[in-house]
C-alpha cells in the first residue's frame, strides 16, 4: 500500500512538474499512460483496505470495468458513440495503434474512487453521485487532454462542445460511470466509517483535479481551473464536516 502511494505521489509531482515547466522528454512519454495505471492501483488498493483485503471478487470487478471500458473506447473511436468522434495520439500508448491500455486502467481509477467518496444508502443514489463524481473531473480532464493532444476531438456530429469537447461525450461519462456503479456492493459506504481510508481516498480525487487544474492555467483553460478548484474544496468542506461530526459524537 505504502509503496503504490508513494510512486503515485512521486510520479505526479515530477510530471506535473516537467509538463507545468518543461516539457516530458521524448524517451520518457510512456511515463504518461503508467501514470494512469498508477492512478487506478492506488484507488484500487484503497478500496481492498477499505473492504477488508483481497477478494477475488473485487479482482473480476475490477478486470470487467478495464476490459468493457477499453472496449466502449475503442467502439467510440470506431463509430462515434457514445463519447463522439475523437481518436488517441500515441502519447498514452505503450505501442503504437489502437486504444491506449491505460484508458482501462483510468476508468478503473475513476469508479473505485467515485464509490469511495459517495454517501448514498441506495444504489440509485449511488449511481448519481458516482456518475457526478466522473462528469465533474471529466470536466477537467477532457479539455486539458485536448490542449495537451492525448487524444484529438472532432466536431463531426455534435451537438455543441466545451472547450472543443462534444456535450455527448460529458453526457456518456456520467451515464457510464452511473451505471458501472451497479456492480459495487453498498457496503462501499463503510469506507466513510474509516477516517483515514476516506481522508485518502479524498486526496487522491483532490490530487488529480489539482494535476488536471494547473494543466488547465497553463493552458488558460479558466471554465476547466475553476472546476478543478470547486471540486477540490467542495471535498475539503466535506472533509472537515465529518471530521467536526467525529468529534462531536466521541
């Protein structure tokens, strides 16, 4: 646990800092797509602590939302739908052509992280807030992976855009996300009973709005910042307020 932690902190803060006021170096681009297998070992670690350790079924959940998510991407790329007309540049490959693995391994970051933070007691309720949870950074990330080329939007077919980003694809985002929250038992909500697990669990989702949102300055991508920063205090506010409720009921 400790040493996935300490790569994925690691790994963001030299990135961040060689994108904010550098540039990656050529021989180093794969270092971008391992950065999102970080990312989704580290909310998938988090979320074994949370639930008591390994499972194998926790493993197959997790193996299904890379593999169908990876598949979604490639039909999206193919065909336009559901996300719209978009195709990767070789930034996130490990090898040339075709859907980058990684995108797998982010999604799998992004739904074990949602179901980490939502404090719904209904999978209804559940499906909202992690599908607002995926919208919200989507709302981030999108548009700085555009300016940054990790992959390229085309305006074939669509019905308005925010920062050259199809409305349909921040529309499949929450619909995708809301309904692969189906397939995680509720007992994800003992997470909250946890501190320290949900402290870090709010961190990691704070620390990729904070990657994502000084991205989004360099680029002078100002709806994107202030969603960034949004994002980052609305979690703290809600940090604090179950700190204060901790000590309230000791």
């Amino acid at each position: 646990m400790k040493a996935i932690r300490y790569l994925f902190w690691c790994w963001l803060v030299i990135g961040l800092t060689l994108m904010l006021f550098y540039r990656v170096p050529e021989p180093l681009g794969f270092s971008n797509g391992l950065f999102l297998v970080f990312f989704a070992l580290y909310a998938y670690t988090l979320e074994q602590k949370a639930l008591g350790g390994f499972n194998r079924t926790m493993a197959f959940r997790a193996l299904f939302v890379g593999v169908f998510t990876f598949v979604l991407e490639w039909v999206g790329t193919e065909t336009g739908w559901p996300f719209g007309h978009y195709e990767y540049s070789g930034t996130l490959r490990f090898w040339d052509g075709g859907v980058p693995v990684a995108i797998g391994f982010a999604w799998i970051g992004v739904m074990s992280s949602g179901v980490m933070l939502s404090s719904a007691r209904t999978k209804l309720g559940r499906a909202v807030q992690v599908g607002a949870f995926a919208l919200l950074f989507d709302l981030v990330l999108d548009p700085v992976a555009f300016a940054q080329q990790f992959w390229m939007w085309s305006k074939e077919g669509a019905f308005g855009t925010y920062y050259g980003v199809p409305l349909q694809n921040f529309i499949a985002w929450f619909l995708t996300a809301a309904l692969l929250s189906y397939l995680y038992p509720l007992r994800h909500q003992h997470v909250r009973a946890v501190p320290s697990i949900y402290r870090e669990g709010t961190r990691l989702y704070q620390g990729m709005h904070l990657m994502f949102g000084l991205l989004a300055f360099k680029a002078s991508l100002w709806g994107p910042l202030l969603t960034a920063i949004a994002a980052i205090l609305w979690l703290e506010g809600g940090l604090r307020l179950d700190r204060s409720k901790q000590k309230q009921s000791i």
